[in-house]
C-alpha cells in the first residue's frame, strides 16, 4: 500500500459515513486525516491544524454546506485542492463545480456517493502527480488611480502607446496563424499598464479612432516587415462599437492598408458581441464598408453576453471568437462541451472560423481538437509580447536598429487622423 503525504479534511455530517472515509483515508496511507461535520467546524480544525492538502466534502450538510465553504476558503490558502463526494442530483453538481472553478479553487473530481476506495486513491494520486502551477507573474500593473485627460494627450505626444502581439494558434501543430494587437501603456513611473486603466479614458475623451490608428500604424508596418520575410501573417485590431459612428471610419482606415500595401485579407477587426447590440443600425454601415476592403470580421467575447443570432446573420462577420469561460470548465462541465460543440456547428452553417479563447492547459487543448476545433488563443501557447519578441517567436530577422525608433518612424511619416466633428 503506498504512502501519501497528505492532509486531507473530511467533511460529512453523517458519523457513520464520515467514519468510512476517514478510515478508508487512513488505510490508504494518509500522513494526516483531519474531519469535521460541517463548513464551520471544518473552518475551526483548519485554523488550529493549518492548510490541508485535500478536502474531500460533501454539499449537503445541516450546518455550514459545502458551497458556502468553498466560498469561505476561495481567498484563502487552507486548501489547496478539493474532492466532491455528494449524492445531490448531476445538474446541482455541475452547477457547483462550476462555482468552484469560479472560486479559483482547484478540483480534482466528483466522486458521488457510496464512496469507493478504488476511486478515492485514483484521486490522491491525480493529486501526487498534478503540475505545480507557479503564481503567474502579471504582465500588466493594475492600477487603482483614475488617469486623466491630460495625461492621456500627453502620452499620444511622447509615443507611450504600444501595440502587444498575442499569437492564435493552429492547435494541432502549434502554428502561429495571426496575431491579436493588444493595446500596452509604457508609463515613464508606473510601468505598463493594461487598457483597463486608460481605455475608459479615451472614449470619454472621443480619442478611440486617434488610438486605433496609432495602433494601426505601428502594427501594418510590422506586418509588412514580416511578409517581406515570406510569411504573411493575419493581424486582428480591436474595435469598439461606439466607432462605427464615426462615417469616415472606413475610408480612414483604406488610407493606411493603401500606405503599407495591406491587404485586407490580412486584417481582421473584431467587436465584442454585447457592444453589437448597442449599435444603431445606421451605423452598421462601416462593417459592411470594412468587409467591402476585403478586411474580416470577428464577434469576440461569443456567449458572454445575451448572444443576439439574428445579428450575428445579419452581419458580415467572418470569425467568431467564443468566451474564454466555456474552455475554463471544459472538462468539468458537459454543457461547456456541448456549447463549444454547437458553436463550431454554427461556424460552420454559417461559412464562418470559429476561435478558441483562453487555452491554458495541453489538456484543454486535446479536448477542443477532439470537439472538432481548429484554431486557439491562450497563455497556453503564448501571452501578449511586443513586436520584437513576435518577430523571435517566428524565427524572422529582427530589423535594423531599435524597434521603438522603427516604429516611431512609421508614425512620422503617417500623423495620426483628426476625429471628425
């Protein structure tokens, strides 16, 4: 009989199955067996014993249930990995694995009821075995501050806006099939900031048109450096809907494709589905513009919202982009499966790509190319990188000279368009 060296908490408020597993724990070799006969009581062991490795815990308890535990220890590091071991009904159970994938918290598997040492050892040992994930350092600093608009113009006037690369995968043979332009603050003092920071800002300040084509510019010239190197590669921008109001949005953007040689089968703008829904149609007018240059289209964030199919046929979209949420609980949750499965049939009726968001695991990436996906986006394969790094990735030359000059350069020689009154 092996030897675990584990601490594992027992929650169970029936003595007898408790008793069970407790000993069944034990015989399978255990360092400590720990039990309680409910979430409060097993708050009070952990407080005087310490973390425990595993808890094995049943839902329904008379006193603190097992979801309002899991809920109590989320932001805590008590327990490191959790096992179910419930007799409530297969749609209840789904929806609580989903909440504790929701909670961060790491679940080894739904055992149910009677409990079966066979069972019990396999996930002590899936334990044993799983990768140790290290805390992901951010790429981003979150800040709390509110930036203002002055310090916005000034960052347009010193160049601080970058454009980051985050590649999109071939699943199956980890080609790199285009890239989504990311948007990076390079802050002088407070280091990179993600666009949560400043996004808001520009759009109260009407400056979203000035930025995408800030990004526009840095990133076409990029792309034909790297075609000249023999590899065409798809760069996809993100769009808000609030800019299809802007009438002249897409001659703007047929000004730069004609000034880098851009073909527009190599650009993709993707628009989050819950902003479609806000638009006017009158202002719907720039997709089909958009899709007239031949550039592709992408409803990115697909089933995060209140999915509206009408305007997904209605509409000239190429791409759909689905909700990193469906992956994240893929092999917990059979309706995850089942609606990544219906999204690709959909794909498909309608003539259109279907791309995988969030991937971070080889096993997430079986399963989607079991489901019939193709095409993934994720810190599996890559997280978001500057230009040079991209140009690595791809085993292209790097170009002459520093990359921001080159960059700055582009920018230049195309000034920025003016928004339109």
């Amino acid at each position: 009989m092996p030897i675990y060296p584990l601490r594992v908490i027992v929650l169970e408020d029936h003595p007898f199955l408790r008793s069970v597993a407790v000993t069944m724990l034990r015989r399978l070799g255990c360092k400590e067996v720990f039990e309680a006969a409910d979430g409060t009581q097993a708050l009070d062991v952990l407080s005087r014993v310490g973390p425990v490795d595993i808890a094995l815990c049943d839902l329904q308890m008379d006193g603190m249930d097992g979801v309002e535990f899991f809920q109590q220890i989320s932001d805590s590091t008590l327990v490191k990995a959790v096992i179910i071991n419930s007799s409530i009904t297969a749609d209840l159970r789904r929806t609580v694995k989903r909440l504790i994938n929701l909670l961060r918290l790491d679940l080894l598997g739904d055992i149910g009821k009677p409990l079966k040492v066979d069972v019990l050892e396999l996930m002590l040992k899936k334990y044993m075995v799983r990768p140790v994930v290290s805390p992901v350092v951010e790429e981003v600093v979150k800040v709390v501050e509110v930036v203002d608009e002055s310090e916005v113009h000034r960052a347009f006037a010193a160049k601080e806006f970058r454009s980051y690369f985050q590649p999109k995968f071939i699943l199956n043979s980890g080609e790199i099939k285009g890239v989504e332009v990311l948007a990076r603050w390079e802050h002088p003092s407070k280091g990179i900031l993600p666009p949560s920071s400043f996004l808001p800002v520009l759009e109260n300040c009407d400056l979203l048109d000035e930025f995408l084509f800030d990004q526009l510019q840095q990133s076409l010239k990029l792309q034909r450096y790297i075609k000249e190197q023999g590899k065409l590669l798809n760069f996809a921008f993100n769009l808000q809907a609030s800019q299809l109001k802007n009438h002249n949005l897409a001659c703007e953007i047929k000004v730069l494709m004609a000034a880098y040689g851009s073909l527009g089968s190599t650009i993709t703008f993707e628009l989050t589905e819950s902003g479609l829904l806000e638009v006017p149609v009158k202002s719907l007018e720039n997709l089909y513009r958009l899709r007239m240059l031949g550039c592709l289209l992408s409803i990115d964030d697909f089933g995060a919202g209140f999915s509206s199919l009408l305007r997904l046929c209605q509409l000239p979209f190429n791409e759909i982009k689905l909700d990193s949420e469906f992956v994240r609980s893929i092999d917990q949750e059979p309706p995850c499966q089942a609606a990544i499965s219906s999204t690709l049939a959909l794909g498909r009726s309608l003539g259109m790509s279907v791309v995988i968001e969030g991937i971070e695991t080889d096993e997430q990436r079986v399963m989607l190319l079991a489901l019939g996906c193709t095409v993934g986006q994720g810190y599996f394969f890559a997280r978001p990188m500057t230009g040079g790094d991209l140009l690595h990735r791809l085993n292209l030359p790097q170009m002459e000279g520093r990359l921001d000059m080159w960059i700055n350069d582009a920018r230049k020689k195309m000034p920025l368009f003016k928004r339109r009154k």
